[in-house]
C-alpha cells in the first residue's frame, strides 16, 4: 500500500474546530502542535504493529488480536492510514472496502438491494487521535483523507461509508454526526467488552450517488428480516425494544447537550 507522502498547509491544522472537540473522551486539555507543516500522512507498515498495538490498547476498550495488528500493518486489503508528528503517530484510521455480498446481515439494509448487486461499501475500523493532540483537526484531517479516497472516479461503485459505536460513546457519537453520519440502525449487545455484552449503533455516510433504501426496498429488506427470525411477534417485541433504547438515547443525549450549552 506504498504512496507518497502527503503534506498539509499551516492553515489546515492551525485552528480548533469545534467538532473536533468532540474527539475527546476524557476532557483532557489538548497540545497545540508546534508546526501543523510538521503533520505528514502516511500508510502503515509492519514495522508500526508495536507502537500502534500499543495506542489502540490506549484507545480503545475493544482488545484486538495480534492478528489484527498484523493485517493492518501489512495488508494491501485496508485503508490504514496514520498521521505522523515528531516520528511519533499520533493519529490512525482504519477502513477497508467490502462488496453488498459481503456484508453481515445486520449491515445490508444501508443500501437498496437493486443498488447493492454491484456496489461496494467503505467500513470505518477504527479512528483514534492521541489524547494530547486532540482539538488539532487530525480526527478530520483523516476522516477526510478516506473520503476523498473513496470519492474518485475509480472508486464510483462505493456507494456509502458506514461504522459501529457503543451507545455510550457520545463524543464520537456527536462528531460523526456533525460530519453528516446519520444513524442507520441500533444493535443490541453487538460488542463484547471485558465479559460484558455492549449495545452498538451503526452509523452511515452515502457518497457517489449512494441513498438509503426506498419504501419498497426497505419493505423487501425487514420482511427478510422476519422470516429469518422465526415469526413476526419476537420480530415486533424486539423492533419496540429497538425503538424504545433508541428513543431513550436521543432524549438523554439532547438532555445532556442542553446541559453542556
């Protein structure tokens, strides 16, 4: 995955976003970079596996295998890109492109099925920024980097960018929101953290011409969904407790956001 390495204007880096604030989990306070000229973008390679398993170990609650670490680091099949201050990486998104036929169940309702024969879909792995360089643009910087990659002619057959999250993650909640993510779907216990079962959202970006599925498509898409769960009342109990979680969420999140301002 060898590409040139890209350089980025003082001006791309020098100024917080607000949006970007919400990159940080822990309320700490953020360490304005000496030179953003000094911010270089680059693929990983395998000799990165140690440090990024470290960071990833720091960022993350999810406890990703070694294999993982390896196939990021080494494998042409993701979109692993890191940002660089100082020799030291200090930012890392990981994605991969799958095809509709490859998708998991819970994840083939993004797009309409007549659209997905041929369509490919952007998957965002993992995001992070260093938490003492955060409020510097980098979780923009490369959240913006995948998508002008998946944005280019050759790539016109990826119709949409998707990811998962924990319900509790608000601030990456609120930051992918405001990049225009919208929520597609919650799935209940969809993680596994330290022996605990998490709930998870699943949020999606459509690019190239890509679009939710339609009335009929949707229709299509959740009567699937009901003949393979074995009859229409677990269906319906499980839907109003979809909808019930949900409507919590966003009336204590709104609650909260209210309570910031």
């Amino acid at each position: 995955m060898a590409q040139s390495f890209t350089w980025f204007p003082v001006n791309h880096l020098s100024s917080t976003k607000g949006n970007e604030r919400l990159q940080n989990p822990y309320e700490c306070p953020s360490v304005p970079l000496c030179s953003a000229n000094d911010v270089q973008l680059r693929f990983l390679c395998p000799d990165d596996l140690e440090e990024v398993r470290t960071l990833c170990q720091d960022w993350f609650p999810i406890d990703y295998p070694l294999s993982w670490y390896v196939d990021i680091t080494s494998s042409t099949r993701f979109f692993a890109l890191a940002a660089i201050y100082n020799f030291s990486i200090i930012g890392l998104i990981v994605a991969e492109i799958k095809s509709y036929s490859k998708l998991n169940k819970e994840d083939r309702g993004i797009i309409p099925e007549s659209m997905g024969r041929d369509a490919e879909i952007g998957y965002i792995l993992s995001l992070g920024v260093h938490r003492k360089y955060r409020q510097n643009g980098i979780g923009s910087l490369l959240l913006d980097s995948l998508i002008n990659h998946l944005t280019t002619a050759e790539r016109h057959k990826v119709k949409a960018i998707f990811l998962h999250v924990l319900t509790t993650n608000r601030t990456a909640i609120l930051f992918y929101e405001r990049r225009g993510f919208v929520l597609h779907s919650f799935l209940p216990y969809y993680y596994s953290i330290r022996g605990k079962c998490k709930d998870g959202f699943t949020y999606v970006s459509y690019i190239n011409g890509g679009h939710s599925p339609w009335s009929f498509d949707y229709l299509k898409y959740w009567c699937s969904q009901v003949l393979t769960a074995g009859g229409l009342c677990p269906w319906i109990c499980g839907r109003m407790r979809t909808a019930f979680r949900w409507v919590c969420y966003r009336t204590i999140g709104r609650f909260h956001l209210q309570q910031d301002e």
